[in-house]
C-alpha cells in the first residue's frame, strides 16, 4: 500500500470519528409523531439548540442518541436569526466542543450530522463556500458546499475536528447555510441574560 492510500485511509478514519463524536451530541426533535429536525446539545446542563422553523411550539419530543425520548421545554425561538433553544430535564450530558466559525477559510472539509429525509444521524462530507464575516445579510451565514436535505435543520456542522462551527439551517442555491457559532453563542448568552424566559423576535 503506497503513501496515498495510507493517507487517504487515515483521512477516512478521522473523518468516521468526527461523525461519531458529533452524534453523540445531536438529537432528534421531533413535532408530535413526526422528526421535525435535529438539535445540538450546547450546554452539559441539557439546553439543546435547534432551528427556529423546527421549534413549532411551546415544547417537543427530543430523541437522545441512545434513543430515549424526553420531554423538552422552550426557552427562546428568534426567527430572524433562525434560532431556538429547549431544555430538557436535569441531567449531566456530553456537549458539543465548539469554534468560532469566522476562522474558517474556504476549501476546509466540513461535516454534518442529521436525520435527512428520516435516516437517523446520518453524516454528510462537504467543503467550506464562504465564512461567515459577521455582518448582515449572505455574508452572515456560513455557506458550505455539502449535501444536506430536510431533517438537517437544527444539526450540527463541524470542522475536520469536529469542533462545532454552525447549526444548519437551509439550502440556497444548491449550498448548505448554516448559522455560525458566533451567532448561536450570542443568542445563547441573552436567554441566560434575560433569565431563559421564552421570547420571539
């Protein structure tokens, strides 16, 4: 087996593992019998962060890896920035490890987890379009070129160490969008600024 081949093979394993950590950290959220999308535990203390267009009401079903079902309660939704957060019963979880997406250059290798179309944590490979530059409008949004379908919404996209750098959210163009992390950390910050209390923006 010549150099190439070892190190296409090392690419593989890496890559396999990535995908394994990030679903260790994603969820199932579901809208009554039906997967609405996925979520990220952000906080070990079990705030989990979804998209605002997979959070329909008031509370959901969140399906954890090893398949339990618990009863999640919202605390704030922001459609303008296509976010919202429930939190489940107390409880000690693995959370996701995450980086400011803004560093991102693009040609780096992505991944995300989700459930497309109903297929449970399924994992998708792409590469970075356009980093967020912390403004508005397109340039905001951390546009990748990966192959994401309904049932993404609300699920982690990670750099090659799967360190969390957005929540997906869309598809434009053929382009995966997702919400940068330091979006979502700010977001995360007024909901314990404002005492967690349920909010729309």
């Amino acid at each position: 087996m010549g150099a190439a081949d070892s190190g296409s093979r090392d690419l593989e394993a890496a890559l396999a593992d990535v995908a394994d950590r990030l679903r260790r950290v994603t969820v199932q959220v579901r809208a009554g019998s039906r997967s609405a999308g996925a979520g990220v535990v952000w906080l070990r203390q079990g705030l989990v962060v979804t998209n605002a267009h997979v959070a329909t009401g008031a509370t959901a079903e969140v399906v954890l890896p090893d398949g339990r079902a618990l009863d999640a309660r919202l605390l704030a939704r922001d459609p303008r920035r296509d976010l919202a957060a429930f939190v489940l019963p107390a409880g000690d979880r693995a959370a996701a490890i995450r980086v400011d997406a803004r560093g991102l250059r693009p040609g780096e290798l992505v991944v995300a987890v989700g459930h497309p179309l109903g297929v449970a944590y399924a994992a998708a490979l792409g590469i970075v379009h356009r980093a967020p530059n912390g403004g508005r409008g397109p340039g905001a949004w951390l546009q990748a070129d990966i192959r994401l379908a309904p049932g993404n919404s609300g699920g982690p996209l990670a750099d090659a160490a799967g360190r969390i750098v957005g929540i997906n959210a869309m598809i434009v163009g053929g382009l995966g969008f997702a919400v940068p992390t330091h979006v979502v950390e700010r977001f995360v910050h007024e909901i314990h600024r404002v005492g967690g209390g349920a909010r729309a923006a």
